[in-house]
C-alpha cells in the first residue's frame, strides 16, 4: 500500500509499505476513505516530537471501511464505515475509568505518533471497540473527518476548559481548522460575543461567515487595543489559544478578564 511516511526532520515521501495485519484480539484493519493533516503533523515534522521516529506512517484522522476485526472487537463488522478517534482508549485501565481516556496508559495519542497512522490506504487501529465509531449513512464521510480531531478539540480543550457561558465573551486565537471548530462550538453555549484573532484576513473573513460577531488581525499593531475595546475595557471571559506559539500566548494574558475558576463538572 502507498503511505506517507515521516523520513526525518523536515521530510516526508509517499512509499509502498505492507498493508497491516491484526496483532491483538482487539484490533481492527481500517481501509481508509479520507484522512486529514493536524498541526501536530507539523510538529513532528519540524522534529519537535520525539516519540514519532523517522519511518512512521503519518496521521491519526480518518474514515474508512472496516476491512478486517480482531476476535475480541465488538459491536462493529466488516464492511462497517466508520470514525477513527484520534485518541485510542482501552476503556479498562485507571485513566479511561477516570473518563481520561486520552491518557489512556495503553493508547492514547498512539495513531501517526507511536504506530503507524492514518495518512495511508489501510491502518491498524489498537483498542477498535472503543476508537471507531460507527457513521450514520446520513452523514457524508469526507465532512465526517472533521469529528476525528479538530471538533473534538476545539470542543473539549477550547470551549469546555474556557468555560464558555450564555451572554459571556470569549476570544480565539488562531483561525485554522481547530480555532473554526472552537468557534462552531463555542456558538453552541450562546455567548454574547465571539472575537477570531489570526493574521490571515482570509480566514478572519470565513470566520466572520461562520458567526464570529468581530475579527482581529494580530498583525496589526494596535491588535491589543482592539481587542480589549471590543471587551469594552474588562478582558474576555474566555480566551482560548488555538496556535502554540509565545506571541499569541502573551497577548491572550493581556486581554484575558478576571475569571472565577469552577471545580470540573
């Protein structure tokens, strides 16, 4: 099969590698139908990741079509299409029974980090009952790729960490396809204002078409003072961080507004 493959710092080729096979009872065989790139792809790339070694197999986003199952592997068939979660969880150890399955302590971020992933025609996905999840057929499959990572993220990391609130402010930092997730989401909890931040005006533009009620270019020299003009003085109740890098980090501190901090629901 043809898979992208992570050769070294700052490279990647498209090679024939072997179609992989069921190692444990719990696996599943997934031909894939779509795949997509996150930013943490990138990262390894840059070689900021040192648990991802060169000869990986890139990704840990799809759909596919089950093609082979493990013995113990339940609720689920050949032939099945389904989601690939981004994180693999076993659903048994300490961390999947706190509901923190992303720590799981035999998955987790495993997929295009620790084994081979998803930016290839087939790939093996440890702990299948719990990290595929079976797609309606009223839901198109390309669309669907959105739900294996950037909804997720932007939806638990972003919306639910910042504690988005009815009639609250929030502001979000970086305008690629996780800080569009947030902002879909965020709209989900009402908020009374939502401001996107990124230094692409395109893609300010397609926020603002996507609900966002203001846009800041950070590239601007005045962005701070906008910003906090646009929180009418106060800072945001809710700043969330959607690109990783020291600049966007320190003008989130700048604006963000006083905040009371809720034990975890």
């Amino acid at each position: 099969m043809k898979a992208l493959v992570y050769t070294g710092p700052g490279t990647v080729e498209v090679l024939e590698r072997p179609k992989p096979k069921i190692q444990d009872p719990t696996d599943a065989v997934i031909r894939l139908l779509h795949a997509s790139i996150c930013g943490t792809d990138l990262h390894i790339l840059k070689g900021d990741v040192p648990s991802a070694k060169p000869g990986l197999v890139l990704g840990h986003e799809g759909v596919g079509i089950v093609e082979d199952l493990g013995s113990a592997v339940h609720n689920l068939q050949i032939g099945d299409r389904v989601l690939i979660s981004c994180m693999t969880s076993c659903g048994a150890c300490r961390y999947c029974q706190r509901g923190i399955p992303s720590h799981c302590q035999t998955g987790g971020w495993v997929l295009g980090n620790q084994v081979d992933g998803t930016q290839a025609e087939y790939v093996r996905v440890p702990h299948a009952t719990l990290s595929l999840h079976l797609l309606p057929t009223s839901i198109p499959s390309r669309a669907a790729v959105a739900v294996s990572d950037a909804f997720p993220t932007g939806l638990e990391c972003g919306v639910l960490s910042a504690d988005v609130q009815p009639g609250g402010s929030v502001v979000i930092f970086g305008a690629g396809p996780v800080g569009m997730a947030t902002l879909l989401t965020a709209r989900l909890y009402s908020p009374s204002l939502i401001v996107m931040v990124d230094i692409d005006d395109a893609r300010l533009a397609t926020a603002r078409v996507l609900g966002a009620h203001a846009t800041v270019n950070s590239s601007n020299p005045d962005a701070q003072q906008q910003l906090m003009t646009l929180s009418g003085g106060h800072g945001f109740d809710s700043v969330i961080e959607v690109v990783g890098i020291s600049p966007t980090f320190a003008l989130c501190q700048a604006v963000t507004g006083p905040t009371i901090f809720l034990s975890q629901k």
